[in-house]
C-alpha cells in the first residue's frame, strides 16, 4: 500500500520544524513584550459555535466531524441535506481560533478579569483547494485584547505587526480599513441591506479582479447603478487624511460612516506618532469576509512576494454576545504561520543555523571512552550547550560522516591520552582547526 497523506496536509521534517520553531518563537517573544497571556482550546468545537460566525462561504469550509456510535440509525434521509448533517455531526474542527475564544471568554468569565489579552498558538482547518499558500491543516498565531473599546488596542497591534516582520526580515505593507466605512458605503450607493454581499465580494478584489468582482455583486443582487457607484469610492487618491476627509464629505448625515472615518483618523493619529517602520495604508478595498468584524480591519502582505495575507485581523464589538455575554468589544490579530514560511523560504530570510540538532558530537572508541564522553557531554548541557555522543563505536568514517550531513560545527576525540591528562581533542569542523583542550574549556571553544 502507499503511504500518502491527505491534501492540504504536511509532514514536516526537522530542518522544516526548525524552522517554523523560528517563526513562532519570534510572534510569541513578541506577543509576551506586550504582556499577552497564553491560552489552548480544543481542536474541535461544538458546530452551533462554529456555524453562522464567518458567513455562507465560511459554513462551507468548516471540516464537520460525524458522531460517534450508530449514528445513521434515527436518521431521516429523505430531509433536507443540511438537516441530515445536523443530525450526524454535531462537531467541527475549529476553523478558526478567534470564533473559539469567544466562546472561551463566555465560557471562563469568573476566571479572567477584563480586560483579558491572550496568545494562542494552534492550527486551524479548512475543506479549501489546495493551493500555494493555501492548505487545509494550517497554523495561527493569534493576538487579542477583549473588554476593551480604546483604539490604543489597534495601535498596539500595528506595533506588534511591525516588530514581528522588522526581527523576521521581511518588508510588508500593513493594509488597514474599517468595517464602518464599508457600512457607509453601502449605505452610500443604496444597498445597506447588502453589506455582508459587498464586502464577501470586494475581498476576492486581489484574487480574481475589478471585473469578476463586479459581476458577482451583479449576482448577489445589487443592480448595475450601484455597483458603478462603488467605483469612484475605492479610486479615492490621495493621503489618508486626503481620503478621510473626502468620506467624510461624501458620508454626511451618515452615523455610522462617519464614525467609521473618526475611528481611522484617530488610528492613523497614534501610528504617525509612534515609530512604526512599515508602510501602513488606508486601503477602502479591504474588506475581509469574515462577518464578525465591526470596526477596523488589517491585512499584512509581504512585498516582492506573490503570495496572499500574511497576517490579518480586526475589531468585533459583540462576538461574546452570540454565545451569551454582551456588549463585551474585542480586537485581534493572526499571524499565518505557514505562508510567513513561504515567504522567508522564498526570499531566503531563515537563519543558517537553525537545523542544528547539536553543537558538539563525541566520537565514540568503545566504553571506555564512552564513558568519559558522556560525562563530558553532560558538563557540556549543564552550560546550555547541545551534545550528543555517537551512540555506537562505529568505523571513525563513519561517525565523521555523520557529523558533516548533521552540519554539526564541532566534533571531539577521547582517547586514552585524554582521558588520563582530563584533556578533549577538538576539532572545529568549519575550519579545520584541532586543539586540545582541558576538559573544563571545551565550552568556551565552541562558544567562540
């Protein structure tokens, strides 16, 4: 039989785990400076927490899980399909992290105390096709802050984006909108009742263009006139304040719009005085499809890349509030951990050493240098070096060999010379350089 694995899944081998343990080592080093606290939910969730939070097209992405037991006995299959599922999955792997913590928050109220910040590292799954950047078993690294209403949340958020991709290396163009401002403009060409169409559509607006989406507005009900008023609304040039102030003129008498465009001059007051490195727009096309949000909304792409998002997020007023507990605001973010992969593989932004699984190997000439070794290797770990000692007394070719495709930088002999003098013979596999040693000293060898 061949050995395979589902599509949209990965095995990762250590060089690759390595290297994703950079990844996530930099987001929650970054995510601990701005004191956000860890937490884990189950990799499956109740479906009635699941369905309805991320709209028609995320219902149809969720990985539904059948139930347990003799699960078709009572089933009626002459009913609709979606009643069918609802009696045979009651399930689902979480699609998301963000859905989840709602959930959580509800769930631990007499735990936290408000406002709460939490990190959470885990994958998520989605029945999606396959593609570059795109695979249905995939990592989050998620940031958020809920009970709070202050935009200094946001403001701390483009700090983290920042920090994150300055210490990774990438460039990237941090894009920010507000769900607000979209509101408005639906408002604005006559389709308030279409807000949830529009922004689903104008989404796609980077994977499938200007035209397609157009058409598939056309199809979502709105007529001609207003999907041709739209254009001149995302063609607004100019500085952010240009923008603003244009909105602001074209949204009077229009609360919510203007309180969209309040909500991003003040955003984009705080970022000015703050020291953020990338470039940060206002774009009036970003809309993420996701329903919960309700305020402003990012999206990080890396420059010089043909690649999707990296990172994303925004502001939901009353996710809580579906599970139970209203009137509780929040604000997160994602870093998507695999297409963060793609892009530091594809601009070669890992750092060399990471694949090394030890530092220092010990030859291995029988037990009783084996023993001496050990001690060695021991004292060695004691000090936060990595060691291993050749598990066999196998030909010296060999064990050299090993060394070289481990790319370990340091290999050391022990014979009975050195054992009788406390002494180690070792030699920097780089350079060629061999030296003997006190055994005490071998940690400040290879520490230069």
């Amino acid at each position: 039989m061949k050995c395979s694995i589902p599509k949209g899944t990965r095995d990762f081998l250590p060089r690759e785990m390595a290297r994703r343990n950079y990844i996530f080592d930099v987001i929650r080093d970054v995510f601990k400076l701005f004191a956000f606290e860890p937490i884990e939910t189950p990799a499956m969730e109740n479906l009635s927490t699941l369905m309805g939070k991320y709209g028609e097209e995320g219902d149809k992405l969720l990985f539904k899980v059948l139930n347990s037991g003799d699960f078709m006995k009572d089933v009626d299959f002459g009913q609709d399909h979606r009643k069918v599922a609802s009696q045979i999955c009651e399930r689902g792997l979480r699609y998301d992290l963000t859905v989840p913590f709602a959930r959580f928050v509800v769930q631990h109220r007499d735990d936290l105390v408000l406002p709460f910040r939490r990190y959470q590292l885990q994958p998520v799954w989605r029945a999606d096709r396959p593609q570059k950047g795109r695979y249905r078993e995939f990592y989050q690294c998620d940031a958020d802050m809920i009970g709070s209403e202050s935009l200094l949340n946001e403001l701390e958020l483009v700090q983290m984006i920042d920090r994150v991709f300055r210490r990774l290396g990438v460039s990237v163009t941090l894009k920010i909108n507000n769900r607000k401002i979209l509101a408005g403009i639906a408002d604005l060409v006559g389709a308030p009742d279409k807000l949830v169409d529009i922004t689903v559509a104008i989404d796609k607006l980077d994977k499938i263009g200007r035209d397609k989406v157009c058409e598939e507005l056309l199809d979502r009900g709105l007529t001609e006139a207003q999907v041709m008023a739209l254009n001149p609304v995302f063609e607004l040039g100019g500085t952010v304040q240009d923008k603003l102030a244009r909105l602001q003129a074209m949204f009077a008498g229009n609360e919510t719009g203007l309180k969209g465009v309040d909500e991003m001059r003040e955003l984009f007051g705080y970022i000015d005085d703050s020291d953020i490195s990338c470039s940060v727009e206002l774009d009036l096309t970003l809309a993420r499809g996701l329903n919960y949000y309700t305020g402003a909304i990012f999206e990080v792409k890396a420059n010089n890349v043909s690649i999707g998002s990296i990172c994303g997020g925004g502001r939901y007023d009353n996710l809580t509030g579906i599970f139970g507990m209203p009137n509780v605001s929040g604000v997160g973010i994602s870093f998507g951990a695999d297409r963060i992969y793609d892009v530091l593989t594809e601009l070669d932004k890992f750092p060399s050493d990471l694949s090394q699984a030890a530092q220092v190997l010990f030859i291995n000439f029988g037990s009783q240098e084996q023993s001496y070794a050990m001690r060695c290797a021991s004292q060695l770990r004691s000090e936060g070096i990595s060691a291993l000692v050749y598990p066999d007394a196998a030909k010296m070719k060999k064990q050299m060999d090993y060394a070289n495709r481990k790319g370990i930088p340091f290999v050391v002999f022990v014979g009975e010379a050195e054992i009788s003098n406390d002494t180690v013979t070792v030699k920097n596999m780089q350079s060629g350089e061999q030296q003997t040693v006190g055994r005490l000293a071998l940690a400040e060898i290879v520490r230069r």
